[in-house]
C-alpha cells in the first residue's frame, strides 16, 4: 500500500507562522483584540487557530449562536493577509449541554461517571455528542467556509482517552461481532478463553477491560484499544461529514501529540488508522529543552524520531501545530528556552518537513490553568519582551524560507514501528517488566543515523517496503503472517534486513506463534531463537564483534543457527561461545539478526559498517563535530540543507562545495564556525 498522501492539498502563500489564538477569552477587551492584530503584524505570524475551546462562545445557549465575535476576527487576521485554520470546538463543551445531555459525559475505566468540566472528557459514542458536534461544525463550516482567510480545518483538538458507558461497551460488543464474524468462538480463541475459565458464551458477557475486573486478557486489551482508536476515528468522521460536504476543498488535520517528559510518540491511539482520513498531519511538541538527565542533542533525536515518524505517516509535509516561544505549565519543572533555543528548534521541525511553526499559545490568558504557559504575547503585552522578539525574529528568517514550503525528504533507509506492537509488549508479562522499553530500543538504533545525518523515514506494516534500501525492525515483538511475508519479500528483492531480538513472538491477537519461531523468519534470517535470557542491571555479559567487546544489557537471546554466520558471539555465561549477531544471505538480500540488547557503542559501529557496504550516504558530503545535526529538504531544482548546532560549544563544520546561505545572504564554503544553538540554512541547485 501506498503512503496515504492527499489530494486535498494545503495552498498556503507561506510558511505558517502564528498559533492558537483563543479571543474569546478577550471578548471583554477590545482594546486586547485590536492591540492583537497589530501586536501579530510586528511578530511577523501570518495564521492563527480560532476555536479551539470555544463553544460556549458559540453556542453560549442551545440552538442560540453567537458568530459577529468570530467574524471579526476572520475578517481583521484577512485584513493584513494572515490566514485562519479553524477549529471545530469537540475538545470541551458548555455546560448546559453535560447538564441536559449526561450521555455526553465520559465513564472512566472504573465505570465511574465523570462530571462536567474539564476538556477532552466527552463519551464518542454518545448520539447526543455526535449529533451536536455535526450541527456545530455544520454551522461553521456554512459561515465560514467561502471566507478567503480560510486555510485549514483543526478537527477537535489531541484526541484522546476513552469510554466505558453503556453505550460504548455496546459498540465495542458491535465491533467484535463484526470483527469475529459474529463467531463467540472465535473471539474466545483469540483471547485464549479458557485460560482461568474465562471462556464467554454470549456476547452480552463481553466488557471492556477494566482494573476492577477483566485486566488480564491480552486479546481483549488490545481489542479495546483498536475499537477506542476506531471509535475516535469514527467519531472524527462524524464530525467531518457537513466539512466535507459545503468545503471539500478546504483540507483538514487534526492535532497530534507526543508523551513527555521523555519525548515518545503517543501510546493512546494507533494515528496510522487517522492518515489516510486526514489531509495534512500535524502534531504538538513539547520537549524539555535544557532538562537536567540529557543532553540537548539526545533529546533533538528524539523530536527528529518522531518527525520522521508522524511525517512518514502520509508521506508527504507535516504542520508543527503547536509549540511553545518558551516554558510551558506542566513540565516537571518549567525552564524558558535559552536565547536561540527558539529558533534552533523551529528550523529542526522545518528541516524535518514542516511546513509551520505554531504556537500554543499566542496570548496568556488572565485566569485558570495555563495562565503562566509560554505564549508570544506575554502579561507585560509588550513586543519588546525577549520571547516577542526571538518569534519576531524567527518569523522574519521564516519568510526568507518562503522556497522551502513543500518541499520533501527522500530517505533510503526505514524503521518499522508499530503502535500495536507497542500496546502488547506493555502487555507482555515476562522479560524484564519495566525494561522491555520499545521506544528506547528505536531511539537506540535510530541514534547512529541522526547522529550521521543520514535521512530515515519511520513507516508502518501497511506501508511499502520496496523503496528503501535498507529496513530496521527493533523488537518487533507481534508480527503476523502477512508482515512477516512482506519482510520476507523485501529481503528476496536485495533489501537489507535488521532485526532484533523479542521479534516475532505473538499473532495479531497476542497468541504466541505455535511452536517453532515462524517458519518464514527461520528462512529469512536463518537462526531460531531458542530463548530470551533477561539480565538483573548489574548482571555482566558481553559480544565480541569485529575483535571489540560491547556489553550486554537487558536481553540476551540465545540462537541456534540454520544458515546464518555469526557475526558476534556471546563472551559469558551459560551461552559463552554462542552467536549473539547473526547475517543470513537470503535471495538478492541480507538478513541480520541482533540477538542482544547492546551498548550504543555497538549500534555506532554496527550501522556505520552496514551503511559503508551499502553506500548509503547523507546526502551531503559536510563534516561536522559532535552535537551538529544536518538535514536536508529537496524540490525539483534545489536541496536545503540544515546545518544545526545542538550542543552549549562552537562547533567547526567543514562544507563540500559553494552553498548559497539562505538566511544570511551571500555565498559560504570551505570552513565554518557554528555558535552553540546557531543555524545555517544553504541552498544548493541540484
Ligand atoms: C496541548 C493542548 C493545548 C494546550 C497545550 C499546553 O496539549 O492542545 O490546548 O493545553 O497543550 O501545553
């Protein structure tokens, strides 16, 4: 299958630049609201989200709307040519509708009814809410939808959690029936029903899991999260159909998150199932630049992990839609980004393939919880505030990247992640439980090449495997027939292979593969696993590999060899002398089999060994010191290239050959210097 690219494309005159903009909260204050649209002019932004939270404002009564607050707003952003990405306000509601419509209301997991208040509590199932949620945007999109500031649909805001109403387990019982082909027996197969007799013998038995009852059953866990993530979506499509119908040009996205502090992609919802019903993918990032366990360049690996991963997802640019000027609320501890921090971190998201940079938020409201989130606009309302500058600044080096907008990445090199498998590896009880750790083990292998700048596209099981030279699966824990078909099919073709260790254990429905490790990865990698030894912290193990040694942590996975040759072998215990790293030639290509969890010294060494054979290269010859991250975007005459200082030291860069320098004019070559944090964006033709 194909990267679910769109048709409906985003035709913006610029890169975006703005935020979430909440006048609703100002209504009072007209003197804020025009001060806004001048105050937006001197921070150079051109696009602001309207809407988000602002039902209440819009509907302040059933059936009784409020848009002149709205259209003014339309038209003063039109007025200097800004443009409006508006939202569709399901992320909270007013009050009246949770007091007449409790059905509206969400059920914890507990089976506890929530209250009204809050956001991101409503029940997707609720025919009341979905029914609202049509007429609302119906509304919006009627008056709104020929305006010319119009850019962009924002479809609710972070989707997230789930129900356990009545109405929901309804559905999620519909869902199964449908799934299992109305067969009791077959869903009790996949979930494996007789273990601790909980064999079910009518559907009405079936319930979401819950810690006050059912937590146990694998099948059924990773069923519900399906059915949430569908029900999502399916209420996502509820909300789109009068967009759809009275703007079917207009594209729409829905705002994406990441779990923090540790910068991973968000576990809640499996986004692949979103892509293809969304045009454009956005996401909000919130990293803890300046926290006190990482480095900064170790943390901007794992923001260029989840671009390449959210970006890959259609294939095509991305929106930063939210992000912050500079601290946030809600972090353990709330640091304001240092000078240039901004900045640096703006031009990662571009040199990853956004196509904006915005802000939640632009102004910080007076009262509640995120009176004291970063935002352009500060309490002092002042455009001499540092923050105000550094946007303005940013947006002004923004506007010289005008070229850059639409631009694409080209990547020879993929890692296959899978929110599925990441779901029943939490699962699993056995291995280590706390050092199973999918996202550390990607980040562990995706390190070496950020760190060589070496573009990676992070792709899905649904995606096409064929374009890539070479293909990274770490710990691959669930995999079915098919994947493991579309591997071997990569492999015959001459794609390179690296697989790790926990990789191919259980089905889709978490049972574990009878028997043998699947016959099919036996062929490909010529290996079977025979077990999974899981070290305590200071057990000692180590693989010898090309005459080094590298330590062994967390799991060492003992092999028997059907084909492959070692690479590395195991240096103690019980297992001492056997191969820990295998390669298997296997049709046109090579599998490789990494058996253990190693230090990254030995992923270092492994992949640049493996890129040198494979000649997969960055895709300029710069050389940089340590900390320096360069990435490069393409159209059909010119590469931009990237060059960013992400460590607190000067950094020398040698180039490659004459650059145009995009942000400081002029011509560069030979020799540079990169202050701590700076950025150099060159142009090249092609
Ligand atoms: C996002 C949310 C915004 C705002 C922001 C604060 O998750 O979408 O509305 O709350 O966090 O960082």
């Amino acid at each position: 299958m194909k990267m679910k690219q769109s048709k409906r494309e985003l035709k913006a005159p610029f890169l975006l630049h703005g935020g979430d903009y909440n006048p609703d909260q100002w209504l009072k204050y007209p003197e804020v609201l025009k001060e806004d649209i001048d105050l937006m002019q001197s921070a150079h932004t051109n696009t602001f989200s309207v809407g988000i939270f602002a039902w209440s404002a819009l509907e302040p009564e059933e059936g009784l709307y409020n848009f002149e607050w709205l259209d003014k707003i339309f038209d003063d952003i039109h007025s200097f040519g800004g443009k409006v990405i508006l939202a569709t306000p399901s992320g909270a509601r007013p009050a009246w509708m949770s007091k007449k419509y409790p059905d509206v209301l969400r059920v914890n997991a507990e089976r506890v009814k929530q209250l009204h208040g809050g956001r991101h509590n409503h029940c997707f199932t609720s025919p009341t809410y979905l029914e609202k949620t049509e007429k609302i945007n119906r509304k919006l999109a009627e008056r709104y939808g020929k305006h010319p500031a119009l850019l962009l649909w924002h479809i609710s805001n972070e989707y997230s959690g789930d129900c356990h109403c009545d109405n929901c387990q309804a559905a999620f019982r519909e869902w199964l029936k449908e799934k299992y082909d109305e067969n009791l027996e077959a869903l009790n197969d996949a979930w494996w029903g007789p273990f601790w007799s909980h064999t079910f013998t009518d559907w009405e038995q079936v319930e979401s899991p819950s810690p006050n009852g059912e937590d146990g059953v694998h099948g059924l866990r990773l069923d519900w999260r399906r059915f949430s993530t569908d029900q999502t979506v399916r209420f996502m499509e509820n909300e789109l159909v009068p967009i759809r119908e009275i703007t079917p040009d207009i594209p729409v996205t829905t705002n994406f998150m990441a779990d923090t502090p540790d910068l991973i992609p968000f576990r809640g919802l499996d986004y692949n199932r979103f892509a293809d019903k969304i045009d454009v993918i956005s996401w909000d990032a919130y990293p803890t630049w300046h926290n006190d366990w990482e480095t900064t360049a170790e943390l901007a690996m794992k923001v260029g992990f989840i671009d390449d991963l959210y970006r890959t997802l259609k294939d095509q640019p991305f929106l930063l839609m939210e992000n912050t000027p500079s601290a946030v609320n809600w972090h353990p501890v709330n640091k304001a980004k240092r000078p240039g921090m901004h900045i640096l971190a703006s031009m990662q998201m571009l040199a990853h393939g956004s196509d904006s940079i915005l802000y939640f938020q632009w102004r910080k409201s007076r009262g509640s919880t995120e009176k004291f989130h970063g935002a352009v606009v500060d309490h002092d309302r002042s455009p001499d505030n540092r923050v105000f500058q550094e946007v303005a600044e940013l947006g002004k080096r923004m506007e010289k990247l005008a070229a850059l907008q639409g631009t694409h990445r080209a990547a020879e090199v993929a890692f296959l992640y899978d929110w599925e498998n990441d779901w029943a590896l939490e699962d699993a009880q056995g291995y280590g439980l706390d050092s199973k750790q999918y996202i550390k083990t990607m980040h562990a292998h995706y390190r070496p090449f950020w760190k060589q700048d070496i573009p990676v596209d992070v792709i899905m099981k649904d995606h096409d495997f064929s374009k890539y030279k070479l293909l990274v699966v770490p710990m691959l824990y669930m995999m079915n027939n098919q994947t493991a078909e579309k591997l071997e099919v990569f492999v015959k073709n001459g794609g390179k292979l690296v697989m790790t260790y926990i990789s191919g254990v259980v089905n889709e429905h978490d049972l574990v593969h009878n028997g043998e490790w699947q016959d099919k990865l036996t062929g490909i990698f010529g290996i079977r696993p025979l077990e999974t030894d899981t070290l305590y912290p200071r057990d000692r193990n180590h693989v010898l590999y090309r005459s080094k040694h590298y330590e062994v942590k967390d799991y060492a996975t003992v092999l028997e060899l059907t084909g492959a040759k070692t690479l590395g072998d195991y240096e103690e215990d019980f297992y001492k002398g056997t191969s820990a790293v295998t390669e298997h030639a296997y049709g046109e290509g090579i599998a490789y089999y990494i058996g253990a969890r190693l230090e990254d010294a030995f992923q270092d060494d492994f992949y640049a060994e493996l890129l040198k054979t494979e000649l997969i290269n960055s895709p300029v010859g710069i050389t940089k010191q340590e900390g320096v991250s360069i990435q490069v975007r393409y159209n059909e005459d010119s590469l931009f290239v990237f060059i960013m200082n992400f460590s607190e030291e000067t950094r020398d860069i040698q180039l490659d050959q004459l650059y145009d320098d995009v942000l400081d004019g002029g011509n560069v070559e030979g020799d540079i210097q990169l202050d701590s944090y700076e950025v150099k964006v060159l142009r090249v033709s092609k």
